[in-house]
C-alpha cells in the first residue's frame, strides 16, 4: 500500500525532527526522553535516592533518564499495556492501569513503600473519534491522579500528560483538590501543533 501525503510528510518531519537526532546520538529510545529531562531541570522531580513509578512507560526513555536521575539507591518501577525491553534498574509491569489486577501487582512491587514522584505518559489507543479519544484520556488521567493521591509521600510529586479540550479544566481542578500547587508545562520537545501539555501537582495535600 502507498504511503498518502500526510503519511510521507510525518515520516520525514519526524527522520528530520532534531530530537529525534538528539536522542539517536545521546542513547535514548524516544524524543520524549526531553520533555521530562526539561521538566526536571526546572521543577526537581527527580533526585539522588527517589523513588518513582512510570505509567506508560513503553518504550522506555523516562525510564532512562529517571534510571540515571535517581541513581543506584533510588528506585523505578514502570508500566505500560505494551510490552517494553528490559532497562537496568527498572522494575517493569506489562499490563493494563485500568485493570484491578495490574494495579494490585503494582502496588505489591512497591512493598508499601511511599513514592517521591509519579510519572504519566499514558495515552489511549486512537480511535479517531476526538470525543471519545479526549474522553479516554482524561479517564487515565484521573485513574493516574487517584493513584498519585494514595502512593505518594507527604508533599510528593506528580506529572501527568494532558490533551487540552473537554474536561482539562475539571481535571486540572480535581488536581488542586490533592496538591498545594499545580503548574502547566509545555516542553520544547513538544510539538506545538500537539494539544499535549503536562500538569505538575507539587506538594501532595494531607488525605
């Protein structure tokens, strides 16, 4: 089957894209790998000894670069619904977060332990319906932020992919009720045609 125009014009922004170039030289399996090493250089989320949980985390760039963030005495454990090769220092869980079984294997990985900072780049499957993809979104948005609120230590920390469109104000607000403050942030990796953003809760609030 023939690539169509659009198709063509992706594959060649994207062989051409510089960080993607950026990430072939510097050893990272995805672009995104800048969207969060951009964050925490400004925001901290990442620190000698912490311990963080990836959602969505296939292929495995956060990974990389919390692995190396967080050092030998911290620790990641990752998962995401897609299978991912396996990264030195990551503990990682292939199943579905909206699952009850995955979400109780996650927490029993944790051992009860108390997490620095979660870590969402999750996305639903796109079934080019926008309505109803923006309405899954949200949906792994608020199942993130939920487990956030129960996983994290006090005053944790919590970055989450959201599409901008319908619910994005309610859920920014539902992320004010569980931290002290909420910031958005736009990485330069981030293409700015893209509706994405990220929402940084700093500060879990006492439950």
């Amino acid at each position: 089957m023939k690539r169509n125009k659009t198709s063509k014009a992706w594959l060649h922004e994207h062989l051409n894209d510089p960080y993607v170039l950026r990430a072939q030289a510097d050893g990272y399996r995805a672009r995104a790998a800048y969207k969060l090493t951009e964050i925490d250089d400004k925001d901290h989320l990442l620190r000698p000894g912490s311990i963080i949980v990836d959602l969505g985390a296939a292929p495995g760039s956060w990974c990389q670069v919390a692995v190396k963030r967080c050092g030998a005495k911290g620790k990641v454990v990752a998962l995401d619904i897609l299978p991912m090769e396996a990264i030195a220092g990551v503990d990682f869980l292939q199943g579905d977060f909206t699952e009850d079984a995955v979400l109780a294997e996650l927490e029993r990985r944790l051992d009860g332990a108390k997490l620095d900072s979660v870590l969402s780049d999750m996305a639903p499957n796109l079934s080019g319906v926008s309505s109803v993809d923006q309405a899954r979104s949200i949906h792994l948005c608020e199942l993130a932020l939920d487990f956030a609120s129960h996983h994290l230590k006090p005053g944790g920390q919590f970055v989450v992919k959201v599409f901008q469109g319908e619910g994005f104000m309610e859920f920014r607000k539902a992320m004010e009720a569980v931290f002290t403050s909420v910031q958005v942030r736009k990485p330069k990796a981030s293409r700015d045609r893209s509706a994405e953003v990220y929402l940084l809760g700093k500060g879990l609030k006492p439950r």
